[in-house]
C-alpha cells in the first residue's frame, strides 16, 4: 500500500483530520513525513495504530493511557524484550501493578 495523505487516512480510518493531528500533536502517532510543500504523508501502518486508538477509546482508556500502552509496544517492553522490571510485574492478580495510573489499579 502506497502513503496516504491526512485526508486518505482519515476517510480509511474514519478518524477526522483533527483527530489525526491531535494523536501526533500528543505523541500517539508518530511524527508523519511531510512533502515539500508541508502536507503530511503516512505510512500504511498509520492504520493499524489508528484502530488501536479507536479500540482502546470504545473501551475507556484515556488518551494518556493509550499513549502509554503505545510506547510501551514500540519499545518492545510489552512483548517481554525490554529489561525487567520487577515494579511492573503483578505477582498475583490482586497485586496492583505500580506502572498504572491510581484509578486503575482498583479491580472491579
């Protein structure tokens, strides 16, 4: 698949434009290439991280917390490769985990 333009991406998505350029103003989305004329030109990935966002919006997750899940995958500590931290690890369940905001450490 060939980059796609903000508006490409936002009728493929159905994310709006403004919305697109909030994630990447908040870091959620990765900076974009531009052209020479200053458009932004995404990846086809873009689509993928864009439906991570929604998915994890329809769930409840601020944008902070999507964020961090994010970084946490781009850094590959969430598949195990990162160095370990003991302070992210439950021990059981009911353990809260320390890298989480307050509010969500709670079970239900």
């Amino acid at each position: 698949m060939a980059p796609m333009t903000v508006g490409e991406v936002a009728r493929r998505s159905g994310v709006t434009r403004k919305a697109l350029r909030l994630y990447e103003a908040r870091g959620i989305l990765p900076p974009p290439r531009r052209t020479a004329a200053g458009y932004r030109i995404y990846a086809p990935d873009v689509l993928d991280a864009l439906d991570f966002v929604q998915q994890g919006r329809r769930l409840g997750l601020t944008l902070a917390e999507i964020k961090h899940i994010i970084s946490l995958r781009r850094s590959g500590a969430a598949l195990g490769r990162g160095s370990p931290n003991p302070n992210s690890v439950a021990a059981d369940e009911r353990t809260p985990r320390r890298d989480l905001p307050p509010h969500r450490t709670q079970r239900r």
